[in-house]
C-alpha cells in the first residue's frame, strides 16, 4: 500500500464515476482500476463489488475512506515540514555552550540570528566541556561549543571545528600593571592570580610557561569557570589571564570601561575552542547553517579583539 493508491482510492470514492475520478487524478481509467486492485491485493481486503465498469463499494471502503483523508493530511503535514527543514525555515534545534559563553554572548548570537523565522523551537543549555563533548558522542545534540577536546577518544563519534585565540591579562585600573601596554607573563611573578582548575588545560598552559619564563604562580583563586574570577579581578584582589572571548564578555557588558582593564599577553599564550556536532545525528539544514554562522561570529569576534584566530588550534 503506498500514498498514490489511498489517493486514487479516495478520489474513486468521492467521484460520480471511474472517469470522473481519471478525469480528478489526470490518468487513465485503465490505470486507476489497476490502482484500486493493487490497493485491494495489499491489503487483502476486496474493498469494491464490481458489475461491469459499475463499482460498488462494501463496508470495508467506507472505513478506510474515514482513515484516507487523516493518512493524506498527515503525509501532507510532513512533507510541508521536511520542506521547511530542508530551507532552514521550521524544525527545532538542541544547541549548548560552556557556562562562559552561554551566560550572554552564545544566546545573544542566536537571538539575532533567528529574528524573523518562524516554526522554529530552541533547546539551550550550559554544560561543562566534558558535558558537550559526551552529549556530542550520544548524537544528543545539534551542535555543542565548549573547550576543544583533550584526547582523541570517541573522535569516531563526533565532529570538532577546532579555533584558537591568544589570551589576554585582565587586572584592575589601580593593578601595578594597568599601565602596561603589554603585559609578560614574568610580570606576573609572584601576583595574586585568579585562574582556573589544576586539570584545566590553560592552568596547566599558565603553570608550564611561566616556569619557562622563570616565574611563580601564586593562584590566590581557582574557578571552574572565569565569570566569578573577574569579580575578584575588578574588587582588586587578583590579575588573571583569560580567553580570548571572556575579554569580549567584558567589553560587551561594559566592565572594560568601568573597573576592568584588558591588556595584550606577550608571547604565545592560546586558547582552544571546539564547535562539537555529531556524526550519526540527523541535523537539519538550520541547525547546520547556525553551527557555521557560530563559527563566523567566533572568527569575527576574537579578530575584533585582536587575538589572532587560528583554524586547527595552533
């Protein structure tokens, strides 16, 4: 049984004739007869009595003529939704970000970008990076943004656009190092730090060169994310060293002109982003067009804040 046979089927039940109904559908009454009879074998149900080219139907068409029509609607339904889909215009999308991002800039590229689109529902969540990338091997997401990932296990799985950004020194506007125009970071030997972790990758990063550069962390905090850390950043406490879009973060809410100074990191000092999405899932044409739009704002916005993008995490 296939939608063309319900169809002639429902136009054979609703015409005055055989050739009313040909006539409906635009084919031949030969082929409509071998429509119905083809219907009938399938379903092994005799749905018509026939007396010459006269078809009287029993029982058993009226009720699949009742369950025709909610069959066609439904099919119809969905193609018009698979259409949509297919033009990025309806569907629904599963999106998540570190805590960092997802608090505004995240949300706030999406909200712009989806201005003016219709039949279109949002999932949006904050999850740590090991978070995203274990939903990202579930195929439970669309796409994910977090830390790029640390090893190369489940890589099977999952998809990861890895880009990089130099880091910045954040401190406040009476910090001894304010004035810098750059900032070493055998300047910040012996500074109260704010930073994040042990088993981040960029604490590690903090503790390998600057025991390079022959200084001393001295971690007067540790966070899991560095939203807190640039409260105790702007009361005066610590300096901190941050990612590239975290420095965005404070432009965009203002704080770089009131009690945070962001400053240039001397040297090569990179962090990692990842743009997660699953292999196996099956991802709208919108949500594939969002991952790439994310990708294009991340570029523009750690250009803008000059940290010199880099594809692959260099």
């Amino acid at each position: 049984m296939n939608l063309q046979q319900i169809r002639t089927f429902r136009a054979v039940m609703t015409s005055a004739s055989m050739s009313d109904a040909a006539t409906k559908l635009g084919r031949t009454q030969p082929a409509v007869s071998a429509s119905l009879k083809a219907l009938e074998d399938a379903l092994g149900v005799t749905l018509f009595d026939r007396d010459g080219r006269k078809l009287s139907p029993r029982p058993e068409a009226h009720y699949l003529l009742s369950e025709a029509d909610t069959m066609l609607a439904q099919a119809q339904r969905i193609s018009h939704t698979m259409r949509s889909m297919s033009l990025g215009q309806s569907g629904s999308i599963t999106a998540v970000a570190m805590p960092g991002p997802a608090a505004l800039l995240f949300p706030r590229f999406i909200a712009g970008l989806l201005q003016g689109v219709k039949g279109l529902s949002i999932s949006l969540f904050a999850r740590s990076s090991s978070q995203i990338e274990e939903l990202a091997k579930a195929q439970s997401i669309d796409f994910g943004f977090g830390d790029a990932p640390s090893s190369m296990d489940g890589r099977a799985l999952y998809e990861c656009q890895i880009i990089s950004g130099q880091c910045f020194v954040v401190v406040d506007p009476a910090h001894p190092l304010a004035d810098h125009d750059v900032i070493d970071l055998s300047d910040l030997d012996g500074a109260a730090l704010g930073t994040l972790q042990s088993d981040h990758a960029l604490r590690r990063e903090l503790e390998t060169q600057m025991a390079m550069a022959g200084a001393e962390p001295n971690v007067f905090l540790e966070s899991q994310t560095f939203l807190p850390v640039l409260q105790f950043v702007e009361a005066g406490l610590c300096a901190a060293i941050v990612d590239p879009l975290t420095a965005s973060h404070i432009r965009a809410t203002g704080q770089s002109e009131r009690a945070i100074r962001i400053k240039p990191l001397a040297g090569h000092f990179r962090y990692r982003y990842g743009i997660y999405w699953p292999r196996f899932r099956a991802i709208s044409t919108i949500a594939t067009d969002m991952r790439q739009n994310w990708q294009d704002e991340l570029w523009r916005q750690l250009s803008e804040m000059d940290a010199r993008p880099d594809l692959g995490g260099t």
